[in-house]
C-alpha cells in the first residue's frame, strides 16, 4: 500500500524561512512532487525530485533522500500570499502510473 | 490563459439525481484525471484516461463512471449521488503519465441536498 505522512499545520512569520516534511512509505518510486493549493483552487505544481538532493527554484527548495523515504519543502523569505495548502504526492513506478498525494500541509503566514 | 476548464465550479444536486461535470483542456494531453477531494484530505484518483484507454481506480465506486469523446473533452457521471459524495472534485492533464507534472482545472465543488 501507499502511505505519505505530513504534518497538518504549520505557522511562520512573514520573511523567515519555513520547511515541510514529507515522509513516504509506497511500494516503488519514480519520483516526489510537490504541489501548492490555495483555499478552494487547484493544486498548481512546485516542484519534482526523482534523484537524491536539493532541487532549488527561486524562494522554493526540495529536497529528497530515497534511502529514507524522506522529502522536504524549504520555503525562504516567506510572504502573505504563501499561506496556502502544500501537497505532497508520489509517482510509485516508472512509466504507466499514476500519482498518490498526502493530506497536505496547510501553511499560515502572519505578518 | 485557462489550459484547464471545468464547467461549473459550483454544483448543486439532489440525492440521488444524476449530475455530470466537465472539462476541457486546451493543451492536447494524452491523459486526463479525475480526482476527489474532500475537506482537509488528499486528492484522491478515481480514474484517468490515457488518450482513449480507460483506467479505473480499484476502489472507485460504481456510481462513478467518465466518457471522454475525444483529446479536449473528460465528462464524470455521478450517476446516483449520495451525501457521502460533497466534494471538490479536480480534472488533471497531463502529457504523458511517465515524467511529467499534471495540470489541475479549478476544480466543482458538488453539494448534494
């Protein structure tokens, strides 16, 4: 089966630099995405690791170790507008497959 | 530009009357996904089409089944919906299913009375 764990919620200030965890149990792997969903929109995607290390994007980092099913998402100079859902998903096989997404963290921003 | 569209975001149905959703996609993907997503909870697969091939999640119910008449279009049947079945519900496009990332519409949030 496949099991994706994140934390529920998470709090930051505007400006400082905030990481998500993601932790992953799955039967295969081909890679880790990250998606951010602001409340009641679509998920819009951030973010794809399938090798070992840190994917850095602008503000937004990634980073994965497929050794212990472990990824996070390193938000840097953290704004208002970055209060908003970060889904977690799993590719589980290489080719034809389809992805599996964790709850979400739901991140809030204060000034 | 919308590259995703679904049609309506807001739906309201009776329990047990049928309601279809729709999208389009104006990317010419090969594949397209529909998702259910409750409050606070993971999207999750129903089921996805790869160009006309049809692929159902093994847990989907029954009372959902999907057409896709040709690349643009992806319809989902609800064909008797019950209250347990309020939810956002996502379409997704996406290339290829192998590498590439997946391009979610809106979203029709569904209310059933």
């Amino acid at each position: 089966g496949q099991n994706i764990d994140q934390p529920t919620e998470m709090t930051a200030t505007e400006g400082a630099i905030v990481q998500i965890n993601c932790t992953y149990q799955t039967s295969g792997f081909n890679g880790l995405f990250w998606y951010q969903q602001h409340a009641g929109e679509a998920p819009t995607f951030l973010s794809y690791n399938v090798l070992d290390g840190l994917e850095e994007k602008g503000r937004f980092s990634s980073f994965l170790s497929r050794s212990k099913g472990y990824s996070y998402l390193l938000l840097k100079e953290l704004q208002m507008k970055d209060s908003a859902s970060y889904l977690c998903a799993v590719r589980d096989e290489a080719g034809y497959s389809t992805l599996t997404f964790g709850k979400g963290t739901m991140l809030l921003v204060s000034p | 530009d919308a590259m995703v569209i679904q049609n309506p975001r807001y739906q309201v149905t009776q329990f047990g009357k049928p309601v279809t959703l729709s999208c389009s996609q104006t990317l010419n993907h090969n594949v397209m996904y529909w998702y259910q997503q409750k409050s606070s909870q993971a999207p999750k697969l129903l089921f996805h089409y790869y160009d006309k091939d049809f692929n159902n999640e093994a847990d989907t119910p029954d009372n959902f089944q999907s057409r896709r008449p040709n690349t643009s279009f992806c319809f989902l049947d609800i064909r008797s919906p019950g209250l347990g079945d309020a939810a956002m519900y996502l379409c997704a496009t996406s290339r290829e299913t192998a590498a590439y990332e997946q391009y979610f519409g809106p979203g029709t949030r569904l209310t059933v009375t």
